[in-house]
C-alpha cells in the first residue's frame, strides 16, 4: 500500500529462507525432523504424544502442526486452515521476490512446496458431511482420519476469507479446488455455527465458537468478530457488533472468552489480539458501511 520496500531486506531473506526450511522439515518426506515437544503436565491439550512428534501421519505433503494457534495440541497432525494459510503465503512470497526482484534461489523450492500443499489439499481438505454436504476438515491425519469442528483462533476454517483477503488476489481460488471452493466454505461456516460443531456455544449472553483453550461453553470473541469480518450480509455484521457491544461485561474491552449464560464470567481483561481484530471490524465496517455503526 505504500510502496515501501525498506523492510524487505538480507535480514527479511533470511528469515524466508528459514520459514521455506521449516516447512519442507515439517513435511517430514524424510524422516520425522528435528523438532518434538515435549512436558510434565496434567493437562492433556498441553502435551505431544508420541515421543514429542505426535500421533502417526502418512506423508502426503502438507506440514505438520504439533500445536494449533489457541497452543492447543492438535489431533490430528495436519491443521487444515494453517496448511491453507501456508499456501496463500507462499504464493505471497513468490510475488514479492519476483516484484522485488530479490531471492530468486527461493521461487524455485516456494514453487515446489506450493505444489505439493494444493495436491495434499484437493485430497485431504474436503470431506463429506450427512448433513451439510462437502465442508472442509480441521484437521487430518492422510488415512483418512479427520476431526470436524473449528477452534475461534485464527487460522481457523470460518476465517478462510479472511485469511485469502490478506492474498493479493483476495478470493478463495487459493484453495485450487474449482468451482467447489465457495460452496464448501459456504457448507462449512453453517455446520461450525451449528451445534454440529462441539465447539460451538449458544446461551443467553451469547453464541459463538471457542475450544478446549478455555473450555466447555465459553465463547471467544475472537469468533464472533471474525464472522462480522468473513460476512457479506449487513443484518449478520449488526448482529455481530451488537453481540460484541454488549458481551465485555462492562469493562470496554475485547476478553479472550466469556460464558455463554453470563458475560461477566470471563478469561482475560485485556486480550490484545481480540481487541485489535474488534478495531479491524469497526473500521472495515466505518469504510463500507458506515451506516450499520449507527
């Protein structure tokens, strides 16, 4: 937006270098890699099976994630949304080497990854739900084992336009899956704001989606404001930001959660990532709408 390239500098390369190093490594195509996790503790979400490396996964492609962005651990080892986020990035990165005219050693091996994560996509993203058709999977394991549901940390599944708005193409076609793209999406926002996510709440202070980081039935603003910002519908955004007006328990601020009978109950005062994802809201909404703040 600005035309700024100062940024973009030895220090920047290198550090695209390692990113494109740390998910080849985590593709774990020749062996397991150099990273485990692993800690005493009473909490099982905390924690990686297996030796630190996670339960077993057949080597398709995509990266591993020991740990989803709630610090989590994850089921199955491959997150889908992150694993989509890391392709709408690459293809990022190919286009700023190639306008910066900069680190064209890396469009090469940028290209390779890219390819393999649409491949391991189109196979393992989408599965098929009785009731809401094809949705995409949170996460995966390439035997066909899949977890169905979304955690409200971004990359989550109901963040997915979001997350291709910060591509330079801003659309789904980052998804490489045709036509299919916008109705899977589609599917899946309306399976993970149902209760056919279990990470899906609904009480008299609110709805919303949270996850294991918080517990059962505390909704994370976080979700209510990312489905304000993923909505083309002006009746759903004024439902979000009335929603969010009146779940900070008098207190002016964005909280990590809050329960979903009783606003008052909350984790975290001051959460800074919600609260910076509410301005966003408030401002795309002032610049395309400005007469739903009213």
């Amino acid at each position: 937006m600005t035309g700024d390239t100062s940024p973009f500098d030895a220090d920047w390369l290198a550090a695209m270098r390692k990113v494109l190093q740390t998910f080849r490594e985590q593709q774990r195509k020749d062996g397991e890699g150099p990273y485990t996790f692993q800690r005493l503790t009473s909490w099982a979400t905390d924690g990686v099976p297996m030796g630190g490396y996670g339960y077993p996964t057949k080597k398709v492609g995509l990266i591993h994630s020991m740990f989803r962005p709630s610090d989590d651990a994850t089921i199955y080892p491959f997150l889908i949304p992150s694993n989509l986020f890391a392709l709408s990035s690459l293809r990022n990165l190919r286009v700023l080497l190639q306008t910066l005219g900069v680190g064209k050693e890396l469009d090469g091996p940028a290209f390779a990854l890219e390819t393999d994560l649409v491949n391991a996509l189109n196979e393992q993203a989408v599965v098929t739900h009785p009731v809401f058709g094809e949705v995409f999977a949170y996460e995966a394991d390439g035997f066909g084992n899949h977890t169905l549901m979304d955690d409200a940390n971004v990359p989550s599944l109901f963040a997915l336009p979001y997350l291709q708005s910060l591509h330079f193409t801003g659309d789904l076609s980052v998804l490489n899956i045709d036509k299919r793209g916008y109705t899977v999406y589609q599917n899946t926002r309306r399976l993970l704001w149902s209760e056919a996510n279990p990470f899906f709440f609904s009480g008299s202070a609110g709805e919303g989606i949270g996850g294991p980081h918080a517990g059962l039935n505390m909704i994370w603003p976080i979700s209510i404001i990312i489905r304000g910002l993923t909505s083309h519908d002006s009746q759903e955004i004024v439902a979000c930001l009335k929603q969010l007006q009146h779940c900070h328990a008098g207190t002016g601020f964005m909280h990590e959660s809050f329960h979903k009978d009783d606003a008052s109950k909350y984790t975290r005062k001051w959460f800074a990532w919600a609260n910076t994802l509410f301005g966003e809201l408030v401002l795309k909404t002032y610049r395309q709408s400005p007469a739903l703040l009213s």
